[in-house]
C-alpha cells in the first residue's frame, strides 16, 4: 500500500516498470488481479537497480507447483541480460 504522495512520487521517478494490463496493453480493473494501486504490478529503486514484482513468476515456475507460466517472465530476462539465447 502506497498513499497519494507516494504513487505520485514513483509516477515522477519513473520507478514503476510493470502494470497490470490487457493484452493489447490497456490498463483496466478487470485486468487487475488484486486491486493494487494504478495497476501496479512492478517497481524499482530509485537507482534502478533492485526491482520489485507483486505476481511471483518463481511461485508459477515449476509443473510441480502447478502452472509453469512463471518461466516465460523469467526466461526473457534472461535472455535480455544475455545469459541465454532465444530458443
């Protein structure tokens, strides 16, 4: 949870990476599993260096824990900072 002066702060910093969305990236209630703030879903410090992910693509990364959705998010960071190939 965030107050007003908060979220505008972030907002001013460009501190917010990720939004809640629909696919064709529009920000709306219903694509807002739960309720954050403006959609929020990521954040990073004001260094950007350290960033912070409310849905825990780690907890969908393995069959075992039931959904494996969780690797593309991860995988694709990889890949940005080159430490795998696209497959």
């Amino acid at each position: 949870m965030a107050d007003a002066e908060t979220l505008a702060e972030l907002n001013r910093r460009h501190q917010i990476v990720l939004r809640y969305c629909t696919a064709n990236g529009t920000t709306t209630a219903a694509a807002n599993p739960n309720g954050s703030a403006e959609n929020i879903a990521g954040i990073c410090n004001r260094a950007g260096n350290v960033f912070g992910l409310m849905p825990h693509p780690e907890r969908a990364s393995d069959a075992r824990l039931g959904s494996t959705d969780g690797l593309v998010f991860l995988e694709s960071i990889l890949q940005s900072l080159g430490l795998r190939s696209a497959a």
